[in-house]
C-alpha cells in the first residue's frame, strides 16, 4: 500500500469528515503519499530515537501524534539554517522516511482515539460517564470515571505502574479519599484553547475529587486545587505530563489500524518520556 492510501482509509475511520489543510495540522512531514509503505510505526512524537528505532526494524512510515518540527502547526520557516533541524531531516531523507501527523482527526473522531487508548491501558472504560450539561463546554474534551474508592496516593502508584513512570507530580493531601476522577489528557487541562479556567469549572461543576492532567500551568489549575485543599476540601491534582498522558493512544493505535493496512505491519514504538530525573 501506498503512504496516501493509509491516509486516506485511517481519515475515513475517524468517522468525522476529513479537515481542510488550512484547518488542521494533521499533514505529511516528510516524504511522498506515493512512496510504497514497508512498515508502519505509531508514536506519540517521531523523535530521532524513534526514527532510528524504525530504521532498524525496516518500517518506512511513522504515524506521529504530536509534532516533528517543534511547533503546533510544524513549521519550518525558522528552522532554516538550524543544524538540530538540519541533521534531522538528513537521517528522515537518507533513509526515505515518511512522516505523517494523526492529531486533529483523532481528537475530533467520533470516538477520541487518545481516550481509547488511555481507558485500555488502564482498565478503565467500565467507569467511565461521559459529561453531559446544557451548553456542552465540557464535552469538548475529557472524561469522568467513578472508580473504586481510593486514595490519591494509592492513585498516584496506580499510574507508576500503569504508565511506567518514575516520578509522579501530585497536589493536595496524599491520604484524601478518592472516588470521582476526571482525565483532561495532554493540553485538556490548560484549556484545550477553549479558556484557561475551564479545567476549574469542570472540577466544580462536575464534583471531581481528582483531575489527572497532561499540561499544567503552576499558577491556574494547581493553584486553585492547592488552596481548596488548604482550606479543607477533598480536591486533588495528579500530573502525568503531555507525553505519559497521551502515548497509550498510540500505543493501543496498531489494532485499529489493522483494518486500514492489511497486511502492512504496524507496530508502536514508545516516544518516552522527555525527561530525567536526578
């Protein structure tokens, strides 16, 4: 199969009409929609570690969920002249990569595919209620779940395991008792673009005890659930970040492809987390 017709077949299963150009930023990076597909490779960022993972398996195809060129929209313009950007596209042409953004269509799918992924990597689709209210600001993004009573820091060891994490960012009292859980993964909990106070308004407006987040900003969510639990409310905060948050829709991404590639092989290759820690 050709790099277009995968395209083609993954846009048409999102459900959703496919998005002009100039709305979306889910485009080629690199290579041609004519280029013959060896084999395919999921990821949450096409870093050059990912790609020379994919070199190495003989994969020719890398479906990226967040950005190559360091922007949102994947700009190039500024790179000019850039040796970082300079030597990364050398290792993408030598090798003949093809790099393919899957972001706006699989968040605007008519089931989210990054919400798929996270509910299979945690078990959790059986407790999950979706929001529903009058004007809909909060169906535009995220998820309730009303899981087994807990703690949040029996939570916060729950996702160590789950999403192989070393270190896990947590706000609020670590023995608060924790039932009604909302997940605003990757950029849901600045906003979403949607309004810097809507994470607070969904913790609200929705009884949350916990918000697990992707993003944070120190001085917006966190802050308002740092003095609730100062002032004695069972209000918590669990911060994964972008990347931890959102890889398990790539990861579980393979399956649902296989409809769409045949008998092209699709694998994951883990982005990882960005970060160290000393």
């Amino acid at each position: 199969m050709k790099v277009g017709e995968i395209i083609d077949g993954i846009i048409e299963k999102t459900g959703i009409e496919r998005i002009s150009e100039r709305e979306t930023c889910d485009k080629l990076m690199a290579g041609s929609p004519e280029m013959d597909v060896t084999k395919i490779v999921t990821t949450f960022m096409a870093t050059v570690d990912v790609i020379r993972q994919s070199i190495n398996i003989g994969a020719n195809f890398i479906i990226t969920h967040e950005p190559t060129w360091y922007t949102g929209a994947d700009d190039t313009g500024w790179l000019e002249g850039d040796p970082v950007y300079e030597e990364k596209k050398k290792l993408i042409d030598h090798n003949k990569i093809a790099i393919w953004r899957f972001h706006d269509h699989m968040h605007q799918a008519k089931e989210d595919g990054i919400y798929r992924g996270f509910d299979e990597q945690l078990g959790w689709k059986k407790y999950r209620k979706a929001f529903t209210d009058g004007d809909g600001f909060v169906n535009k993004f995220g998820f309730c779940y009303e899981i087994p009573e807990t703690t949040l820091r029996e939570l916060c060891g729950f996702f160590k395991r789950k999403m192989n994490m070393d270190v896990v960012q947590i706000v609020g009292n670590p023995d608060m008792k924790v039932r009604r859980v909302s997940a605003l993964v990757g950029g849901g909990s600045l906003g979403a673009g949607i309004s810097e106070n809507l994470p607070m308004r969904v913790m609200r407006e929705k009884s949350m005890d916990v918000i697990i987040c992707g993003d944070i900003t120190e001085w917006t969510l966190s802050a308002y659930v740092r003095d609730a639990a100062m002032l004695g409310f069972n209000k918590g905060m669990l911060v994964l970040g972008h990347e931890r948050s959102e890889e398990a829709g790539m990861k579980y991404l393979p399956e649902w492809i296989k409809s769409v590639a045949g008998t092209t092989e699709v694998v994951f290759i883990d982005a990882e987390e960005p970060f160290m820690y000393l």
